[in-house]
C-alpha cells in the first residue's frame, strides 16, 4: 500500500507540537493509531527504531498514523513536563488525529515504547474515544508515581 507522509505541527496546550502524519493515498475512512516514543532525556523521538518498527506493520494494515514529538523534542516547542505535561501531549496528539478528515473516530488506537508507553497508559485513562491501547515495555516503576 502506497503511503503519504506529512510533516505537521499541531496544537499542544501551549504551543506546537511537531509530528508526522501518514495516511494511504486511498481516499476512504481508515482506522487512526497514535505512537508515543521513548524518554526524552534519553534520546527519544518520533524517529526511535522502535516507534517506526510499530509503525511499519501498521501501514500495511492501512492505518492512518501519527507520530510526534513531545514537548521540548526536536522542532516540539516547550520543555520536559516530568510526565504530566507529556500526558497534556498525548491528549493533544489524540484530539488532532480526530480532526482528520480520512480517520474514523470510532477506531483510534494508542500506542507508545518504553516512556511513550506509561504517558499513553495514563493518557488514556483521561480519555474516553479510544478503541485500544498498547504499551510495549512501559517504565513499571513510574507506576508509583501519582498524577
């Protein structure tokens, strides 16, 4: 399947957060799946090998996916949140894939590696739309912490 990839900005809660967007060139209603990358301060973005491991089987199934930065990430405005601000992140990414005109609102999906993975889990606890969530390698000892 032949894939259009957009590099986007868009709203975080205060400021922009940079992402990329693919979708099939096929033109009909598609299911909408976001990916979370890894800790910041280790090095991870959009771009992490394991982010775009996800996201390759996931084009074949013709999803429409996003990819972001979070704040304070590459061309992401803003600084490390310490998690809750990457939550406010995650939210955003999720209210910007619902405005899509090709993604169906009732198949959202969620997904993110290691940091990526426990921001979305807590992301997702705030949020009602979404059809599933999967976590790999989500940071277990972060589960202490309380937002």
């Amino acid at each position: 399947m032949e894939y259009i990839h957009n590099h986007v900005f868009f709203a975080g809660k205060n400021f922009k957060l940079e992402g990329v967007i693919s979708s099939p060139k096929e033109e009909s209603s598609r299911p909408g799946v976001i990916i979370c990358h890894p800790h910041p301060a280790y090095g991870g973005d959009m771009n992490n090998n394991v982010v775009l491991g996800i996201k390759e089987p996931l084009e074949k199934e013709g999803f429409v996916i996003l990819r972001f930065n979070f704040r304070g990430v590459n061309l992401s405005e803003g600084s490390y949140g310490e998690g809750k601000g990457e939550i406010e992140d995650v939210i955003a990414a999720l209210s910007f894939m619902k405005i899509q005109a090709r993604v169906d609102n009732n198949r959202l999906f969620l997904s993110g590696y290691s940091f990526g993975a426990w921001v979305g889990l807590k992301a997702a606890l705030k949020v009602k739309d979404l059809k599933a969530v999967a976590g790999i390698s989500p940071l277990l000892e972060c589960l202490t912490l309380n937002f």
